[in-house]
C-alpha cells in the first residue's frame, strides 16, 4: 500500500514535470508593452517598457515601437536589464520618428559565442512625452528574436495603450490617491468635532 | 651503310639489298631492337622472296639464344638472303656500328632512312643527322635527343594521338622491322603518375592479308623494362588483329620518374607489307630521349622525365635518390569549412594529410579559431602525406559592429544602406546581420 502510494507519487510528480517540459517547449516567447494601459497628464513625461516572457536561450532583438505621434513623442530609450543578464551587450537604441509614429529598430544582442537568456524581463524602457489630451495606441511590430545560434525564436507580441488628460485636470483618469495617514488625521478631527458640537451646553432662548 | 641507334641489329635498306631481321635478345638483359627506317628506296627487286624460308630464318633468330659472339654469325644468316634476291649475292654482315651489306651491296644507291610524320601533330619527328648513322664518330654526333619533338599546342607536353596515319607502306621488308615504340611518361610531372596506354595497329596498310595468308607471322613484341625486370611484356601477333584495335590490352604503368625506364618493342613482320604504327592512346610524352650512350651496349635507352632531364628526385617516402619512387596513396581532402581549428586538424591528420600554413585571418562572420577556407578544397584529392593549408578566423570586432549599427535598419537603395554591415546579402541589415557580427567577436570582447 505504502509502494503503491509511493509509485503514485512518483508518477504523479513526472507527470508534473514532463507536463512542465512540454509546456517549456511549446512555450512561445511574448513581447509585451508594460504597463499595458496607463493615464498621464499632458505636458508631462512618462516611460514604457517592453518586456518580454517565456524565452529561451534569447541572444538579440529588434522590434519597432508604434505610437500615436499627436498625442505623444517619443523622448529615449534605455536597455533594460534582461538581456544582460547574459554578459556584455550591443544596445542600438532605435530612431525616432515623431511624424510617423514609430521608435525605429530598437536592438539588443549579446557579443561573443555565448548562450542567451532565458526567462523573462525587461527588454526597453522608452520614454515619452505626453504632447496633449487623447489616446495612443503602443504597438511592437517588426520583431525578431534571435536564439545564440542565430536562429529566429517565435514569438507573439502584445500592445497597450496610453491615455493622455487635458493638464487642468491631472491624473483624470486615475483614482484619487489617498494618504493613509492623511485620511486617518482627517477622521480624527471630524469625530472630534462632532464630539466637541455634541457636548456643548445649549443655551436658552433669550 | 645504316647504322641503328637502338641496337645492333637493323634492317637495312639498300637498293637491291634486302631488310635484316632484329634479334631481341643481348646478353644478360632484355634488349629492344627498334629501328625506324622506312625504305623510301627500296627497290622491288628484293622480290619475290620465299616467304617460307624467311619465316624459317625469322623463327630460327628468336630462338638461338645469343652470345656477343654469336651475334654477327646468327643474325647474318639470319638476314641472308639464301634465294630469290639476285642483288643480294652475299649474306649480310655488319659492323658493331650499324649494318652493313658487307661486300654483298651490289648497288651504288645509297641508303636512307626517313619518317613520314604528317602534319598537324605534336608529334612531328625528325632525325638528327647522324642519328642513324652507323659509326662510333656518327653516335657521338647523336647525343640525346635522337628524335627531337616540339610541343606544338604549346600546352606543355608532347602529344602523340593521333599518331600520324600518314605513315604508310612502312616497315615494308622482306624480314622483320622494328618499330619503336615511345615510352609513356606522365604529362603532369606527379611522381608516380598511373598512366594508361594502348597500341594500335593504325593506318591503311595495316597487316596486308597476304602476309598472314602465308603464315607468316608479324608481331609486336617487346618489353618495358627497368633494366633489370620486365614491368610489361608485349607480345601480340598482328595477324589475328583487326586494323585499328588495339594489339595489346590497354596497359597501366606507373612510371618512375627521375629513374630509367627502357623500352623494347617493335613491329616483326615479313615479306609483304606490315604497316603500322604503335599508337599510345592519349598520352602526351613529355620528353622523349633516345640515349646515345646506350646504343654502344645495344640497347635502346628511352627515359621519360616529366620535370627536368638530369635532375635530381628523391622519394619523400622512402629517401631514395633517384630510384623507384614510390607511388603515393592518394586520398580525400576532408572538408574543414566551418570546424573549429582544432577540429579541422583532427580530420585532416585523420585523412592522411599534414597540417600545412595557418593563416589568421579577419572575419565578421566567422566565429574566431573557426576556419573560414582551405587549400587544397575539399573535392580534391592528393598524395597522402599532402599538406593542407588553412585560414582561420580571427573573429570580428568592434569596429564592424559600429559599421552595422551604423547602417542599422537600412535597405538597399536607401542612403544608409552598406553592403559591407549586410553580411548576409539579404538586402536589409537587421538584428541578423548585428547578432552575426557580435557572435563572431573573440571571447571577453566588450564593445561600446
């Protein structure tokens, strides 16, 4: 009995780990733009990150970074801290197209004869100026992923999108923010007013 | 007076006289009799003969085995002309010199010999005076080369196919004639060159029908030889060949180049008309010397040497000055495109071959130690022992990732677009083209 709940357990945890393996396999690499929706304030700066999940063996990128060039302007971008994970890198920040709306061939590879990176993480951070009130679509197009024997890693790439309020209204589309000591102070003082209104002597009518 | 380089004993071609019969045989040795006459004067008065006894004569020659001293006595009667020459009052005899109707040259015609070479051949013979001449002061006259042939294709070696077909009516005789035969040689200089040849009876006249009808018998027969051993051994009787087919099986040899190869062979035939010619099969001799100092021992010295007369060879694999050069084993250059240095030295020393030169050298695709060409190719194949040289990445660097970057995202036609960071071709230089150059880097590299 105690064999066969042994052998049981055996077979289950194989199962678990061959189900993981195959999982690993026909896992597809994701490329993601990170938060995948967001509200800034017109005139203000912000960043987008793209990030990437379920890669193996990743020794450079490229993509192409797509954006809506009236609402916002693309400022910089920095490498992320993925790819280097591996060792010393080769980063090529893109071009910036602020009239057609597009970051142009952002690259990342790895030098010399080593394996990639696996996992995930953050591949670009770009940043962005919000130029004024409306929407913008972030969309990575034109990626391609490659593996440490320069072959092309499959991949799927998912958008986001940035929304943009007028400057009199900051963070219109967020949810007020409350400081939780503020808010505490706050109602302290009003119960103690009602407090101190409750307990004051009424006087009579003259 | 006609006097046979090759050997001692020689047709003669007299007007009136008649055509002597070669032994084959010296002493100790092998010896070739060729004589290359062709009896451009030859006078019909030597017929009819009696072709039975001439074969009689013929066979008796082939069978007596010969002493220096048996020589002129044998080989006199041999070419006796015992009926039906009426100018040929006397047996032949000859000198140590060449043949001479001694006292029996009834004639005042004098003798000649000539080649009918045609035009339009490598191959255009032509006998330096005294080369056939019969006298010790005559041979010294004859110092190689006897037959002095021109290249005139230019291409480096001397062509003898087609042989002349021109040659006609030749070796017509009432005994035997010789016909040399050239020695092969190789053409490329290759030590040890395998080389194929066949022997055709080839022209016209070929083995007139009523010379074997008779049964008389012509063959070809000889020897290639060392000097010590026969290597090939010739013998066929033209009677049973159809003109045009090779007499003798295609033969293989190897040759041995800076070493002596003698040749012996020839045409016999009788009475009548044997016309032929040795035709080696397309095989271009390069040199072909007829040594004046072997006639004294009666023989005919023919050596091949494909490179340069008189040099000195050695066998690298042997040491051997000089002397039978061994024939290599060819094999396979293995192909090591690709491998790492260590790997591509592994197969090549597997192979048979040695490692020759290792050339370093930049490459913005080829990772460093990885060999980017080799030299022999790989669909060679050469001597065993052969060197293969290499040239071996040194990898990339930073300087042609700066070019790619700076040509980043391009495409032919635009104004960044470079060939040079394209290091695909693909028309576009993209992270492929990045990565390729970055994995081609040598290790530690860092580049900003």
């Amino acid at each position: 009995m105690l064999k066969s709940l042994k052998s049981h357990k055996i077979a289950t945890v194989s199962l678990i780990a061959f189900g993981a393996v195959g999982s690993l396999a026909n896992a597809q690499a994701v490329l993601s733009v990170d938060p995948s929706g967001q509200s800034v304030t017109a005139g203000s700066d912000f960043t987008v990150d793209v990030d990437i999940s379920n890669v193996t063996n990743l020794y450079g990128y490229q993509f192409d970074l797509t954006f809506n060039p009236s609402v916002l302007e693309a400022v910089s971008s920095s490498e992320g801290s993925f790819l280097s994970q591996g060792g010393a890198t080769f980063f090529i920040p893109g071009t910036n197209d602020n009239v057609a709306g597009t970051v142009f061939a952002t690259a990342d590879t790895l030098l010399t004869a080593i394996n990639g990176v696996s996992g995930s993480g953050q591949l670009v951070a770009f940043t962005f100026d919000a130029l004024e009130a409306g929407t913008s679509s972030m969309s990575i197009v034109n990626e391609t992923l490659l593996d440490s024997n320069l072959n092309v890693i499959s991949d799927t790439a998912t958008g986001g999108s940035v929304t943009v309020g007028s400057g009199s209204v900051p963070g219109a589309t967020k949810a007020p923010e409350i400081d939780p000591a503020s808010a505490a102070t706050a109602l302290v003082l009003l119960l103690a007013g009602v407090a101190v209104m409750r307990g004051r002597p009424r006087f009579p009518p003259i | 007076m006609f006097w046979n380089p090759i050997g001692r004993y020689f047709s003669g071609g007299r007007r009136g006289a008649i055509s002597l019969y070669p032994s084959i045989f010296d002493v100790g040795e092998i010896i070739g009799r060729v004589d290359v006459m062709r009896l451009t004067t030859f006078s019909l008065r030597v017929f009819p003969v009696n072709r039975r006894i001439s074969v009689l004569l013929y066979a008796v020659c082939l069978a007596v085995p010969l002493d220096a001293s048996a020589q002129t006595a044998f080989c006199g009667a041999a070419i006796k002309s015992t009926t039906g020459d009426p100018s040929c009052s006397a047996n032949a005899s000859y000198s140590n010199n060449g043949i001479q109707a001694a006292g029996a040259d009834t004639d005042s015609g004098a003798e000649s010999f000539s080649f009918a070479y045609s035009a339009g051949y490598d191959a255009q013979a032509s006998v330096t005076p005294g080369a056939l001449q019969g006298s010790a002061s005559a041979a010294a006259t004859s110092t190689p080369p006897d037959y002095a042939y021109t290249d005139a294709d230019g291409d480096g070696a001397i062509l003898l196919n087609p042989v002349p077909t021109t040659l006609t009516s030749f070796g017509i005789g009432w005994s035997a004639v010789w016909q040399p035969i050239f020695l092969v040689g190789s053409t490329t200089g290759a030590l040890g060159s395998v080389v194929q040849f066949t022997i055709t009876a080839q022209g016209s006249g070929s083995i007139s029908s009523d010379v074997c009808a008779t049964g008389n018998d012509a063959f070809l027969s000889g020897y290639i030889y060392n000097g010590a051993a026969a290597l090939i051994s010739l013998s066929q009787d033209l009677c049973s060949t159809v003109n045009n087919t090779p007499l003798v099986a295609k033969q293989t040899l190897t040759t041995t180049v800076g070493s002596t190869l003698y040749l012996a062979a020839g045409f016999a035939g009788h009475a009548g008309a044997l016309a032929g010619f040795p035709n080696f099969d397309n095989y271009d001799v390069t040199t072909f010397i007829q040594d004046a100092s072997a006639t004294s021992s009666g023989k005919m010295l023919v050596y091949i040497d494909p490179v340069t007369p008189g040099a000195t060879y050695t066998d690298t694999q042997t040491g051997a000055v000089n002397g039978y050069l061994t024939p290599p084993n060819y094999v396979p250059v293995p192909p090591v495109v690709g491998e790492s240095q260590s790997s591509a030295s592994a197969a090549i020393v597997s192979a048979g071959l040695i490692i020759g030169t290792v050339t370093q050298q930049p490459s913005m695709t080829a990772i460093a130690g990885q060999v980017i060409s080799q030299n022999p190719a790989a669909t060679a194949t050469v001597a065993d022992g052969s060197a293969v040289n290499l040239v071996v990445s040194s990898g990339s660097t930073c300087t042609d990732l700066q070019l790619v970057k700076a040509a980043f995202g391009s495409k032919v036609g635009q104004p960044a677009y470079n060939p040079m960071a394209d290091v695909n071709s693909d028309g576009v230089v993209n992270i492929i083209d990045l990565s390729t150059v970055a994995h081609a880097l040598p290790a530690g590299t860092v580049c900003n």
